[in-house]
C-alpha cells in the first residue's frame, strides 16, 4: 500500500470519504503509549535517561506548557540516526501488536463503510510506517500521517512534511482528495475521533462521531449535536 492506495470509486458521482483517527479512536492511548514503550525498550532506544526525557515531555504537553507539535518533535529525536531496516522490523512487531488491541467496534464501523462503497482513510499524527501497517491490516483503503526524513538508509529526528496535528489533518486529507477526485469532487461522509485535535476533520464531515468523548471534545460534541459513542 502507498501512503494513500488506490481508492475505489464511489457509486454516487461524488466520491464518498469516510476518516478515522488513530490512537484514541481505533484503541486507547494508554494501550497505544504502553505498547511503544515496551518496543523501544525492546529496541534499546530507551535507557533511563531517554525514558526521564520523554516523562518530561509527556508531563510538559499535559500542563499546557507544550504544545503537541513541539512535543513529537522533541520524542522524535530517539529514532535519529537508526537504521531504517531496524525501524521497519519495529514498525511491524509494533503494528502488529496495536491490531490486537483495535477496538471491535471500530473493525466493524470500516467494514460497513467500505460496504458501502467508501473510501476509508486512516488520518493520524502518528508516524508513516506504523499507519501504514494498520491501513493494511483493517483493509482500509489508505491513509495521511507524519513522515520522517530517511537519509542514506537511516532515520533522522526531523519530519520530512507537517506533523498531521489538528487543522493539518484537514489540510492533508483537502489536498488528497483534490488530487485524487478534483475539486468539487468528493464529501466527507464521516469522520471519527476522540479529542479536540480531530475536530477540524469532524466539523467538516456530514456524519461527525465523537469516540469516548471528554473534555473540550465532549462539549463541542454536544454543543454540535454530534453522535457520541462509547467503545470498549
């Protein structure tokens, strides 16, 4: 699968476009982080001083004092200079452990939406390697996520375009189906996410599912009259 694969056409003249976010959405973010953690431990690319590194990170962007960009940024600087081979054999051990922890509920939302004749894309802040991996394994028609520079074979700690945080999701999933379906000729049917950074996708889409909602994402939601959903 490319980065996005090659989506089907929609019955209706307009293709129709359904997103979902990743961690928080297809499975929590405490499994998510728990699970990556263990395989950069695995890896050895988590010494005590690198795990203190991303505690204060973690703890900096929970109090506000950071803002999520900066934060991937910053945690980004464990992968500088690995061997691009190592991160994709970690990427697949590591994807292959967050397919057993995707939420039931979610497997079968794609799968009546691609029923439907959709086109389903994963849209997520995370990295490249790992969505791509996921796409596949829920047979899901493509996705948008934050890529790294790859220099002769190895990772460096920079993105090699926008982090997909907040309103770039919408700007990467916009130029996407622009490029792919011309302008004026696709919709967002639906989206799905779980925090207030996904909203700029579900403000924009006809079906908007706000997954285990809380805070900021809880309110708009009902503010909106967004669907609220609780999955396990």
């Amino acid at each position: 699968m490319d980065q996005v694969s090659e989506a089907r056409a929609a019955p209706a003249e307009q293709a129709e476009i359904a997103v979902f976010d990743v961690d928080g959405t297809l499975f929590s973010k405490r499994a998510a982080q728990t699970v990556f953690l263990s395989h950069l431990r695995s890896a050895g690319l988590l010494d005590r001083a690198a795990f203190a590194r991303l505690v204060a990170i973690y703890l900096l962007h929970r109090l506000g004092l950071m803002d999520p960009v900066k934060a991937r940024r910053r945690g980004l600087a464990l992968l500088d200079g690995l061997p691009v081979a190592q991160a994709e054999q970690m990427a697949d051990r590591l994807s292959a452990e967050l397919l057993t922890l995707v939420r039931a509920e979610a497997r079968a939302e794609i799968s009546a939406l691609r029923a439907r004749g959709l086109c389903v894309l994963l849209v997520s802040a995370s990295l490249g390697m790992v969505v791509r991996r996921l796409a596949e394994g829920l047979a899901a028609d493509g996705y948008l996520a934050s890529e790294l520079v790859i220099v002769d074979d190895r990772c460096r700690g920079a993105y090699a375009g926008p982090v997909l945080e907040g309103r770039q999701k919408w700007v990467a999933l916009n130029r996407f189906a622009d490029d792919r379906f011309g302008r004026g000729g696709w919709t967002l049917v639906a989206a799905y996410g779980d925090s207030v950074d996904d909203v700029a996708l579900l403000e924009r889409a006809t079906e908007a599912v706000a997954v285990n909602a809380h805070g900021g994402l809880a309110r708009t939601a009902a503010r909106r009259g967004w669907r609220r959903v609780a999955w396990r």
